[in-house]
C-alpha cells in the first residue's frame, strides 16, 4: 500500500491573523493540499483554533472541502489543538482514539491507529510541541514517541516539532532572521556552549533516542539532495515527520508545499509511504 501524509500548521486555524483579524487563508491552504498529484491520505494540522466552535464549523468544512474524515479534536489547554483528517477509502475506519496523558502537553495530542495491512496497526499522531522551552518540548517527545508505541512498532509523529532537527551535520538555522524568543527557545545556552551559538538539538535528539526517523534527513541521505533540508519556518526546518525505524526503508518521497505562499507562515509537507517495504520481522507488543 501507498501512504502520502500532509503535514501543515494552519497558523491560527487559518481563521485570523497573528493579531485575532479576521483572516480566511483556509482556501489557500486547500490549494497546497490539492497541488499534491494524488489526494492525502492523512493529513495533519496543527493550529486548529476556533475549529470546534459554532457546531464544529471549521471541522466541518475541512472534512468537506478535503472529502476526508476527521478524528474528534484532542484536549488542548493552549485552544490550539492538532487535527487529524483520514481517507477511509484508503486507510479504513480508524480503530483506536487515545487522548490519555493530552494534559501534559501544552496544545494536546491524540494517538489514532488503522489497519493498513501491516503486522500491527499504524499510530498516527499530529503533533505540536512547545515552543516556549525546549526542556518541556524534550518531556513532550519523550510521551509522544512512548505513546505512538501503544500499539506496537509501526508509528508516525509529525507536525510542528518547533526545534532544530537531530542530526549534528544538518544546516544551522538563519541565526539572523531569528528573533529572540526562538533564538532562546532553540539555541543552547551560552555557558552550555562555549559562548557560541550552537543548535539545541535535544528535543529531536529524544526522538532519535526513542526509535524514530527523520524522513526528509533520512531521504537527503540517501540522496544528497539539498532540496529535502529547506526550511519550513522563517529560520530553520521546525516541522517534520518522523517515522519509527521498521517504516524508514518505506519512505520513498518528501517535498515542501509552500504555495500559496500566504496560505500560512509555516510550509507545508508531503511524505509518501510504500509499506510494502516496511520491515515486518518484528512486531512486538507494547508491554
């Protein structure tokens, strides 16, 4: 089976301006989603505020716009909750929703899983770590990889992960188009450091650590094309898909959405799967 994920930080649900205006940038993010040469079968937003109010309105028209299904909206202290739609033509009707441990994330996350014809069902979870400090962002990873194995090896954590990526010889950030919230938030202290401004890579790292595989580093790898590494903020590469490591030889392409240009301050992604070339030798239970 082929699987293609979408991943976009909708910016404030797509519904406003960084500044609470009204601001309907919905129909430029349909158009990325659309520019895709086949239809999603997953999507996952980030975001979603104000999507669950007057009667799911947003949740409706993202459903309809889309012709995808969508998973209830997870709890969120933040009111910026990640979204999940599915294809259920493709990927079935979803046979778990878990929103256990949501609280101790700042914008909330549910574990989805679906029968795909692997050995153990597929997890899924959109994620949005916090921006605020990467030790929380670091505990943040740690739960959500811990839960994606709930239901055994086979998972996808994607999202806004808002740090740099894991590995020590990708591309810095643009230093000096970072302002100095994320410069904070993302770079290791100075005593940490040497005085010089260093990547803090932690977060990613614990991602790493727990198994799972950057797709678009994973691809550049292989490859060596440069195209995979491009930023999807203003500064650095902040979202990003991660698979565990049986469904790594199963990813066979990776590309930025980024047009519109104004349909968010974040690009989009693409990444197709072909499972058939997940490694299946394994799949061990969650104990």
């Amino acid at each position: 089976m082929r699987l293609s994920v979408v991943v976009q930080n909708t910016a404030l649900g797509a519904l406003r301006d960084a500044w609470g205006n009204p601001e309907d940038r919905w129909p430029l993010i349909v158009q990325r989603i659309e520019s895709i040469a086949e239809p999603p079968d997953l999507v996952l937003f980030q975001e979603a505020a104000d999507w669950e109010k007057y009667g799911h309105r947003q949740l409706a028209s993202a459903m309809q716009d889309l012709d995808m299904d969508a998973m209830p909206i997870p709890p969120s202290s933040s009111g910026l909750p990640p979204v999940l739609l599915y294809r259920k033509e493709t990927v079935g009707r979803w046979q778990n929703w878990l929103t256990d441990f949501s609280q101790e994330t700042l914008h909330g996350f549910g574990v989805a899983t679906f029968d795909v014809g692997l050995p153990k069902e597929l997890s899924v979870i959109s994620a949005h770590l916090n921006p605020f400090s990467a030790d929380k962002a670091r505990a943040e990873a740690k739960l959500l990889a811990t839960r994606a194995y709930r239901y055994g090896p086979y998972g996808i954590i994607a999202g806004d992960i808002n740090y740099p990526p894991a590995a020590p010889e990708h591309p810095a950030p643009d230093y000096e188009s970072m302002r100095p919230y994320n410069r904070s938030a993302r770079t290791r202290l100075p005593s940490e450091s040497g005085g010089t401004v260093v990547p803090d890579r932690r977060v990613t790292e614990m991602l790493t650590y727990s198994g799972f595989v950057d797709a678009a580093w994973h691809l550049y790898k292989k490859t060596g094309d440069k195209e995979l590494l491009r930023r999807t903020g203003s500064d650095d590469r902040i979202d990003q898909l991660w698979v565990t490591a049986p469904l790594a030889e199963a990813i066979t392409e990776y590309r930025l959405l980024d047009d519109p240009a104004d349909a968010s301050d974040h690009a989009g992604l693409m990444v197709r799967l072909d499972l058939s070339k997940a490694d299946t030798d394994n799949p061990w239970e969650y104990r």
